[in-house]
C-alpha cells in the first residue's frame, strides 16, 4: 500500500506525466472509475485534467472530494491556467512540466498520507485508552477472557483492521493465538519465537517482545507486504509484550505509514499494563490462599472461632497485597528503594504453608523493588517447602547426611529454611536442607512451564523474570546442608 495509490486519467497529455512520477499509478477512463476507485481508501491524489475551468470539471472536482479525502489535483495546460483558480483543488500541476508536476504530486501523497496516519493514531489513543478501562474493569481475570474482550473491541477498527492475541508456550517454542478480530484473520497462527536474541538482526517483533525483559513493551516492523520484502511506507506490525506469566503477545496491524508515535507506544504500554494486572492476580502467590477460604469462613460462621476469622484477614491482607505485585510485574521500571530482608521474608512467609518448616532470616537492607522481591520470596519459599517436605525428603536414616537430626519418632526434623544477603550485600539466597535440585535440572527449574507434575511451573520463572527487572540474574546451587540454595543478584 505503501504511501498510496495516484489516480491519472487515461489521456495522452497525462502520459509524460505518468511516466515521469515514482508511484503506485492507476489510469481512469470515466468519472464513474475514478469514483469506484476512490472508495477503495487506498487512494491519496486524484488528478483531474482541464484543458480549461468548464463546469463539467468544476463538477468532477467536487464529486472527488465527496467521494474521498484524497487531494484533487488540477492539471492545466496554456490555455487553462488562469481559469483554473475557481476550481477549488487541492493543487495545480501544469502537466506540460512532466517533473515537475510528479515532484508536487508526489509531495502531496506523501502530505496526505502523513495526515491520515496522524488522525488514524489519534483515533488509536482514546481507543487503547478505552479499552484499558474495560480492561481494569472486567468481571474477567482469565487470560483467554480478556484477549477475546480485547480482539472484539479493537480488531476490525480503523486504526487496527486486523488483531490477534497469544500467549507463549517455551516447550513449543511457539506464541499461539488465543482471539483474533478484524478481518482478514485467517492467516493468523502459532508464531515461532524460539531460542530468539531480542537483539538479533533477523528476530520478528513477536520473538522480540517474547525475549525482552521488563515490563510492557511494544515492537513495530513495516509488515511484509509481498514477495519483494517488506514496506517501510506501509501498514506496520505491533508486537506488545505482556508481562503474563507466561508473557503474552497483543498484534496489532497499525493500517498508517511510518512509524508509531510515542503517544500511541505509551497507550499500548498503558493497555499492556491494564492487561497484565487484571490476568496475573490469580496466577502466582494466592494458590494456596484461595483454596481454603470458603472452609475457612463456614467455620468461622458455624462456630464464631477467632483463629479461623484470622486466618481470612491474613488471606485478604495477601490478596490485596498480590495486587500491588502483579502492578509491580506490569511497571516499566522497578521502584527502588530501601527494604530489609527479615519484613519482606516474613510478609512471604505467612502464604507458605508451614507446618513441617521452620523460618530463619539473616536480615539485611537491599535497595529492591518491594513488591517485586516479596513476590519472588513468596514463591522461592513455596518452592523450598513443596519440594523439600518430608514426603520428598530422604528417610530419617539418611536424614544425618544432610545436616537434619532425627526426632524420637525417627522422623526428620522440620525442613529448615534460610534467607540472607549474598557476601556482596547486592542480592539474596533462599536455601534449605531438604534434598536439593539435581544438577541435571538446575538450569530447567527457571524455565516457564517447568514442573514436577505436581504444581503450576510458573514459581521460579517469576523468580527469573524479577531477577531481570532488578538487572540481577539467578543462580540454583546447592546449600552447604544438602539442599538447594537459589540465589538473586548482580552476579548470581
């Protein structure tokens, strides 16, 4: 589509013209052509040629205008230059000046094009704007749910004729779609993003916004538009990264030439932030949380005891806090700032179950994202205690070789869990004495999807990807008991 389609009429005096002007050109024999064409949108100057201002050509200029807002273009001859100035065009060539003639032309394809771009992104603002609004207050919280309230509110639209919404799968290596809307949405299919470079030369938007760090994002690349590779004047393609867990892809087909302005970019990165909030409060730290709230309130209602009234104020403090976490995960940038290792701890310590682990925090102060550092606390200590309890530790017999005494009932001593600064004082270990991750497996375990079979793997992916936000990157070893020992910092 490029900058758009230049409409001559089909006379010889127009040839030298045609010929001169590098652009896409289609000849029109009558008015009625002219007029079908116009509709088509495509089209950004319709020239009319006068010998001289006759009535007929007054009418034609006006039935151009109504047709589209293409710019109508008077081309005139000696005898019709003077006569010209009643017809209200956009523009006059004289066609017997062939060049310069095609250079105004092509200025004027170029101006209105620009203007239609900017009005399509205007319109692009308050419609990203709005449906981020529908997005926050949407009765929905399932990703697939909202993709498809998304794809029903922008595809088909204006300033996104086509768009699709898909989540990443990494044992696949692949985005797959989850809603589309707009037409036409046929082609639309799993997107390969595997072992992708967010800095490679040849990476797609979709790989690059799966690769990139952070928060919400949005990559844009000319779509390819044929065989001949791609159109840096035409539509563009969006890539908007959804900080999801997994990260998910918005596309948008921005159907305007150039690129996307930074007013659209931050009403995307807006919509992308909206959607990761409203999709993330179910996905990490409340899933044992909201598994026993309804026994938890019967009881409470069938025998007014305080400790189970407690208990759903610590779930509610919880779930208001998840809050504030997924909002962190969706930030652009982290919010530094002072935080101290024992009150990030024992906030994430009362979401783990704790009935056969014990707590112990060498405090320290780290100037973290709070939010963010509570979140992947809460998961790195689920992870300890689920992985390392007694049902999956060894016997008692063999619990001396890993630094657990055995009780009077030949049972292990409760797991011991510990948190502390690294030696640095730059980032944080989480380490316990149960039976450790196999070295085999140690690089798998911070892989999204990763799973035992026996939980969601998505716990330590959070832990990477608040790693990435803090410019840290995340190290499994094994703890001087035996155990495993997960490490966050500068040089983990």
């Amino acid at each position: 589509m490029g900058m758009g389609t230049v409409l001559l009429p089909a006379t010889a005096t127009m040839d030298e013209v045609a010929a001169a002007l590098e652009a896409p050109i289609v000849r029109y024999e009558s008015v009625h052509d002219a007029v079908a064409r116009l509709h088509r949108g495509d089209v950004t100057c319709v020239v009319v040629d006068a010998d001289r201002a006759t009535p007929p050509t007054v009418g034609t200029v006006r039935r151009f205008r109504d047709a589209s807002d293409a710019a109508v273009v008077l081309a005139v001859g000696p005898a019709s230059a003077q006569a010209a100035a009643t017809v209200d065009a956009a523009a006059v060539v004289d066609r017997t000046s062939p060049a310069a003639a095609a250079r105004r032309l092509s200025e004027l394809r170029t101006e209105v094009a620009l203007e239609r771009a900017s009005a399509r992104s205007a319109g692009a603002e308050g419609l990203l704007e709005e449906t981020a609004r529908e997005v926050e207050m949407a009765d929905a919280t399932r990703l697939d749910e909202l993709a498809e309230q998304v794809a029903a509110s922008l595809g088909g639209t204006r300033p996104y004729p086509v768009v699709w919404l898909g989540w990443h799968d990494p044992k696949r290596g692949v985005v797959g779609p989850l809603a589309a809307g707009g037409l036409p949405t046929a082609h639309v299919g799993p997107a390969l993003v595997a072992d992708v470079d967010e800095g490679a030369a040849d990476a797609s938007v979709t790989a690059r916004a799966i690769a990139a760090d952070g928060g919400a994002r949005a990559f844009v690349e000319p779509l390819s538009v044929d065989s001949s590779g791609a159109d840096a004047d035409g539509p563009q393609l969006i890539a908007l990264r959804i900080p999801t867990a997994p990260v998910s892809v918005l596309h948008l087909v921005a159907d305007r030439p150039g690129s996307v302005p930074g007013s659209e970019r931050r009403a995307l990165v807006d919509l992308g932030a909206a959607l990761a909030t409203t999709a993330n409060e179910t996905t990490t730290a409340n899933e044992t949380t909201t598994a026993n709230e309804t026994t938890q309130l019967d009881l409470a209602g069938q025998h007014g005891a305080p400790e189970h009234l407690e208990h759903v104020a610590r779930a509610l403090d919880r779930i208001e806090s998840l809050t504030e976490e997924t909002r962190a995960l969706a930030r652009a940038e982290p919010d530094l700032g002072p935080v101290t290792l024992r009150d990030v701890a024992a906030s994430a310590w009362e979401s783990v179950a704790t009935s056969h682990a014990t707590l112990h925090v060498e405090d320290a102060t780290l100037e973290v994202d709070e939010a963010l550092v509570r979140l992947a606390m809460v998961n790195l200590l689920r992870n300890a205690v689920e992985h390392g309890s007694t049902s999956n530790r060894p016997a008692a017999d063999d619990a001396a070789e890993h630094g657990r005494p055995a009780t009077g009932d030949d049972e292990p001593a409760p797991l011991r869990v510990e948190v502390g600064p690294l030696e640095d004082g730059r980032g944080l270990f989480v380490a316990d004495d149960g039976h450790g991750i196999p070295p085999d497996e140690r690089e798998r375990v911070l892989e999204w999807g990763y799973t035992d079979d026996d939980g969601t793997g998505v716990g330590l992916g959070v832990v990477r990807l608040v790693a990435e936000r803090h410019g840290w990157t995340v190290a499994v070893t094994e703890s001087e008991s035996g155990g495993a020992r997960i490490e966050l910092g500068p040089d983990a």
